[in-house]
C-alpha cells in the first residue's frame, strides 16, 4: 500500500475507514438513498435522479461496488445495482459500534 501504510492498522480501523471513503461523496450518498428508496435493482434510473452525468455516476457507482456495499448484476446490456444486504447490515454493525464507543463526555 505504500505511503499510506495500512497494513499498520488493524483490520476493523481499515473497515471503517474503507466505509467512510465510499461515504465521504454527496453523490455517493444520493445513490444509496435512491437504491434504498426503490428498494430495487435499478440500472439506468440511477442517472435520471441525479444531478450528474452517466460517467460521473458509473464511477461513483464502481467506488460503492468497490467498497462492497452495492452489487451489480448483469442483465442484457445493462448492469442493475442494489444495496447489497449483507455488506449493509455489516456496515451498519461497524459504525454503529464505532460511533457507540464514545462513552462520557470529552471536555
């Protein structure tokens, strides 16, 4: 990994900071909404909600892909995403346990 030196981190301090990567976009986040919105398999309607061009989607659509949370499934000439349920409740375990752990107050 070279200059970012992860393999000095431990796993769960990777998984999360991989989670909070794939989240840290506006649109990355206005994908998932709209992949949970339609609870659904969606392949071209992606584009059609956001603000952005075919290409900007398809490459934010690879970063979620790429960070596990959403899956792609061929169909014809098209490829339909969905949340993957799976990834998400995991994700959802991660970060609700690193955002439980702060106990008391700081200052």
């Amino acid at each position: 990994m070279g200059l970012t030196k992860t393999e000095r981190f431990t796993e769960q301090q990777n998984r999360l900071a991989g989670y909070f990567k794939a989240l840290a976009h506006p649109a990355r986040v206005a994908i998932l909404q709209v992949l949970i919105e339609k609870n659904a398999c969606i392949c071209g309607d992606i584009v059609d909600e956001l603000p952005l061009a075919q290409p900007t989607v398809s490459q934010h659509l690879k970063e979620l892909k790429n960070a596990g949370i959403i899956k792609g499934n061929i169909e014809g000439t098209s490829i339909c995403y969905c949340i993957d349920e799976t990834a998400w409740a995991a994700m959802k375990t991660v970060l609700g346990d690193f955002l439980g752990s702060m106990k008391g107050k700081c200052c």
